[in-house]
C-alpha cells in the first residue's frame, strides 16, 4: 500500500475499558495503526485490551484531552489521521469504505454523520457531520476544547455513520451539571492561559490570542446570558437540514447553555485573576 493511503487511528483515552474494545474491534484490520494515548496513569484494564489490538500505546502525564490528540498525530506515522474516541466506533458500511476514502487524492477531509445516543437508543434520525478523517499536512490544530481540526479544502461529505454510543446518556441535567461543566471549566481555562502552552499540530495561525478573544474575555460577565439566545439560533440554522425541528431545538438548547456555563466560567477566571493580581500589586 503506497504510504499516502495509509491511516493512522488517534485515540485520547482516560480508563476506558467498558467502551474500548468495541471501538479498537471495529478499527482493526481497517485502518493501518491505532495510535492510543492514555491521559495520566491506568487504573483499569484499557492498556491490556490495547496491546491485544497491537495498538502503539503511549501513556503520558496527566493534562487534558487536547494534548493528548496532538501528541498523538505527532507519533502517527499514516499520511491519513483519524481522531476517533472510546466510546466510538465504526458503522460496517464505514468500515467497508474507508480504504476507498483513504485514496481519494481530490479530498484532504471526509466528514461522516454522527447520530445523537441516549444510552439506550439514537434519538436523532439522522446527525449532522462529523471531521473525521484528514490528510497530515493538510491538518492543522489549535488544541481549544471543542473545536474540530482546522482541515485545507476540499473536505468531502459521506452519508456513512461513526457510531456513537456512550453507556450513559449524556443530555441529562446530572451529567450537564457534572461532566458538561468540568469542560466549560477547562475550556475556560484555555482561554485564559498562556497561548503559548496551547497544544499544536501544523499550526499556522497567529503567535497569541486575538484582540477578539481578548475582548469576549473582558466582556464575559455581560455575556453570560445574551450569549444563549445568540448560540441557540446559531445551532438551529447550522443544524436545520440534518435534525427534525424537535431534535434540533433540543440540542440547540444544550448548545446554549453550555455556551453560557462556559462564559460563566471565563468571567470567573478573568476577574479573579485581576484581582489576585491587584492584591499582589498593592502588597
């Protein structure tokens, strides 16, 4: 196989071992590596079922999600990269193409949908697309929480599905007031901190963060609230041809108040340290 159709699988993972075998099951024999780092210490059995999977395993200090990725497309050796998680894995119509999509030359991107799960069962008909898969040089990344890779066109769109079924539901208000919240916080985190500690891939953007970024950090108190209105129209006109009106209001929701807790957070980090600093200063 010529080595610009090979593909190099990236998983960040953190004890997974409830969900990763199906995943790294579904991706053996399709793809030609699985790159798989774990986020701190393993308490649990996810390296041992790995290494079954020959995966090339890396288990690196703890820090986040976002620098795990970029380490990882740093040791994938495939010309083609495919950000996956664990509680994901590749529908058999996916499978059956993926080698036809890895030698695609007129395409840097493929997008797959990614339908809604409850725990249970899908709750969304359809889903909208997902960046999947890219081509290295033609990817790069600026490691913010929740934002996809940046990909040079063209990027095609395939009505294949990337499974995903985590064992809980995710759209509860025990899991928003939990897991959604340690994201927003460590979004929020990111925005506030030193952008050269930002982890990178290929990156070719500005050497700091924008005056824009600066300023919706200053403004973060005013906008803890107005930004939800703003969020929720935005995801139902992004989201109107892949959700029914139902569905897409709903998430459309979610999307608002996660947009919300995270200016909440921002507003929070920004001030306090302003303060810290003046204290520091008047002593």
């Amino acid at each position: 196989m010529s080595s610009d159709a090979r593909i190099s699988a990236c998983l960040a993972v953190h004890n997974e071992e409830a969900v990763i075998e199906r995943c790294l099951r579904s991706l053996h024999g399709a793809v030609d590596e699985i790159v798989l780092v774990h986020d701190g210490e393993c308490e649990d059995a996810t390296l041992e079922i790995a290494r079954r999977f020959d995966c090339r395993v890396f288990v690196q200090p703890h820090l986040s999600p976002e620098h795990q990725r970029v380490f990882a497309y740093e040791q994938a050796t495939g010309e083609w990269l495919m950000r996956i998680d664990a509680d994901e894995f590749l529908s058999d119509e996916l499978r059956e193409h993926l080698r036809s999509l890895a030698a695609d030359r007129d395409a840097n991107g493929h997008t797959f949908r990614w339908p809604l799960w409850d725990g249970e069962r899908y709750i969304t008909e359809n889903g909208a697309p997902r960046l999947v898969m890219f081509r290295r040089a033609h990817t790069h990344v600026l490691g913010v929480p929740e934002t996809s890779e940046t990909v040079d066109p063209p990027i095609k769109d395939w009505p294949y599905v990337l499974e995903h079924r985590p064992l809980y539901n995710n759209f509860t208000w025990e899991v928003i007031s939990t897991k959604w919240r340690r994201r927003a916080e460590r979004h929020a985190r990111t925005f506030v901190s030193d952008f050269s500690e930002i982890p990178k891939f290929n990156y070719e953007g500005p050497p700091r963060w924008s005056r824009r970024r600066k300023v919706v950090n200053r403004l973060s108190p005013l906008l803890i609230i107005p930004v939800a209105p703003m969020r929720f129209f935005y995801a139902v006109v992004k989201h109107r041809a892949y959700y029914r009106l139902g569905e897409n209001i709903r998430f459309a929701a979610y999307e608002a108040i996660y947009s919300s807790m995270l200016q909440y957070y921002l507003a929070k980090f920004v001030y306090l340290k302003r303060s810290r600093t003046q204290l520091a200063s008047a002593a």
